[in-house]
C-alpha cells in the first residue's frame, strides 16, 4: 500500500513540475510575443494573473503531497 502511496505521490509531483515549468515558458512567450504585437499592458496583466492562478494551483498542490508524505510517515 506505501508504494502504491508513493507512486500515485511521484505522478502528482511531476504533475505540478510541469504545471509550473508550462506556465513559466507560457508566460514568457506571452509577453515577448505580446510586446512584439504590440498589445497594450491590460493583456500583460492578464498574462501575469493567469501564470499567478497556475503557481498558486502549484503551491496548493505541493502543500498536499506534503501533507500526505508526511502524514504517510509516521
């Protein structure tokens, strides 16, 4: 069952790795791509709050596999 906890762990952390590291690059392309068009700040803005709602899932997520690593141990 401990393995079973951790494998279903390990897929939820890569999960969250590449959540953030996609948003990350989104992020920076939507600017650079935005800047290039020439789009006016409220886009950058939007850009910037919905690579912030991904990093707060992020933390959200990472709060819960520590808990339940945690809770696992002991």
């Amino acid at each position: 069952m401990s393995s079973e906890l951790d494998k279903d762990l390990t897929r939820k952390g890569k999960h969250v790795a590449l959540v953030i590291a996609g948003a990350m690059i989104l992020w920076f392309v939507a600017n650079m791509v935005g800047q290039a068009v020439g789009l006016p700040g409220r886009y950058a803005l939007l850009f910037d709050m919905a690579a912030l709602a991904a990093l707060i899932y992020a933390v959200v997520n990472i709060f819960q596999i520590w808990r339940a690593r945690r809770t696992n141990q002991g």
